[in-house]
DNA sequence: AATTTAGTTTACTCAATACTAAACAAATCT
DNA sequence: AGATTTGTTTAGTATTGAGTAAACTAAATT
C-alpha cells in the first residue's frame, strides 16, 4: 500500500475534513482544522477562509465559534488590523483525539452503572456485561496512559 | 461522582444506544447491541427484539443485517424452532472499540499523504502537520498493542 | 396444493441539521 | 454625523437518513 500522495492542498482538506465528518462533525467543521494544519500563514482571515474553502461568511461564524468554544482554535490579533485571525492552538490535536478517547470512559461507566442494576435484580447472567465492563475500565485507564507519557515526551 | 445505578434494563439500553448513536450509528443499532448486552436469554428472536426495544420488524431486519456485516452479532438456530435468533458475538465489544481506535491510523495516513505533498512544494511551514502525523503514528501504534495485550491476557 | 409463518424489500414520512443569503449590529474611519 | 468595513443572527432551503407500514418472497406445515 504505497501511499500515493494528494496533488493540492484542496485534496488534503477534503480527505481530512471527511474523516472528520466521519465522526459526527459539520464538513466544515474538518475543513477548517484541515486548512489550519497547512495554510500559509498559520493565522486565516474571514475572506481567507472563505474563499480558500469556498464557504460563506455565516458558515464561518458559525464553525469557528464552534471551534473556539471546544479550544481546538484562537483567535490572532494583528495590530493596527481590524480583520480576526484564527490559528490552531497549541496542542488541539492532541485534545481532539483526547476527547474521541472519552468514549471507553463513558462505556466504562453506562456498563458498571449496568451491573450495579443486575446485581441488584440477582439477574442470573451478568457475564457479558462484566467482560464488557473489563474491557472498557482497561481501555480507558491505559489509552489515558498514553496520551501523558506522549505528552511528557514531546513537550507540548 | 457516585454512579447512581439504572432502575431498569430500558435504562441501561437507552444510555447505552444513546452513546452508540453519538458515534453515528442509528440509533436502534445500539438499541440491539445494549439489549443483547443483558438479556435473558443471550439469544433473541424477531418478536423479542420488536416487543422489549418496541421497534419494528423491517428495524429489526435492517439493523441485524447491519450487525451481522459487521461481525457483531451472529445467528443462533435452535432445533426444532423456525424462528431466528441473534446473539452478541464473541469478542464483538473488542472488535467494536478496536474499530473506533482505527481513528488514529487513519488520520495518520491522511497526514502522512499530506506531509508528502508539502514537501515536494517545497512549503515554508509544514511543522504543524508533522507534530500531527507523529501523534497519530504514536497513537495508533500503542492503541493496537493495548488491544493486543488485553486480548493476549484475558482468553478471548 | 393451500395456508400459515417468518423475514426481506420497497416506498414513504418525518425529523434533524448543514449551509447560506440577507438582514442586522457594532465598530472604525473620514 | 455619515459611510464603510467586519462579523453575527435570523429565517429559510435542501439534503440526508432513520424508521415504519405494507407489499412481497420463501419456506414449512397441514
């Protein structure tokens, strides 16, 4: 599987905004973080953006607020500039995948909170639910794990 | 954060389908995957799934089929009896996180693609995607032996 | 063979949401 | 103050997909 590489920028946005959209998110949603990974310079404009991405002024408003309130972006301000600049804060890569991690924590607790009820209507077969549980608890705990030692190695 | 347990098995499946269904899947998807995690017994047929989820029958044709792709759930046949029945599969919740965690390869190859071609437009600026792809590559990489290494010490 | 039972497929309804155009608000410049 | 630039909000369109009822197919029982 030789990885036959894109032939434009436009061509990785639209790859990575897909994956992104995968997951439940706006297809702008991706564009945006795709086009701050490689944009240059690393701080876009409103026009930049939308002409960049071919998107509307609202959908900007719209998504990078989003963007702003999760932390995955900042705003720049230049001075003597009115126009806002958005870049990729530090670190939201990390925090991006942080949050798809929260999902064996959050299974972790709907199965013991399943348990917790099984137990209690001496239901005869938890085993399933006690596996699952298991699974999830180590899931979380390690995968957290991983996230520290790689932060503690590549400071930042 | 004590964990108030659920007062009922509707509870469970609920919570549970309602995060199945945040990861884009329909919601009865969960439905089925949650009852299947706590019925009695392990095995359902068409009319158990459509009175105690109440859902429809062309529901349970549909999002069966879904899970039966998918390697999930697989056909019991009880002698004697016409009706199908559908348990959990072996493994089925290993197989179903190891898929979330398919993410991180993903995004590691669409940066790794992207990197790619950065370098041969000789751009000014590609740091930002490479701290991304080394992330991923880190993530993917350990995730993968997590999943190894639990299913290596806990038989199946 | 005819009828009942079991499951699939088709066609439709309904709800959610992304996205935008246009109206609006706020701030800066002349 | 008036005009222009910049960004937000509102209201509306359009697409997508989930879920179901009903029609259909297949198999087994009488």
């Amino acid at each position: 599987m030789s990885t036959s590489s894109y032939s434009s920028k436009s061509d990785f946005v639209e790859a990575f905004s897909l994956k992104i959209e995968e997951l439940g998110h706006p297809r702008i949603y991706g564009q945006i973080l795709g086009w701050l990974l490689i944009c240059d310079p690393p701080h876009q404009s409103f026009p930049d953006l939308m002409e960049n991405l071919a998107i509307s002024k609202a959908s900007v408003s719209n998504v990078t607020r989003m963007l702003l309130e999760r932390g995955l972006i900042e705003k720049v301000r230049i001075k003597g500039e009115r126009q806002i600049y958005f870049k990729l804060k530090e670190g939201s890569v990390i925090d991006f995948m942080q949050k798809q991690l929260r999902l064996a924590l959050d299974l972790e607790e709907i199965t013991s909170r399943g348990l917790e009820f099984l137990s209690k209507e001496k239901d005869t077969d938890s085993k399933r639910l006690k596996k699952a549980n298991d699974f999830h608890r180590f899931l979380a705990e390690q995968s957290e794990n991983l996230i520290e030692k790689y932060k503690a190695d590549h400071d930042l």
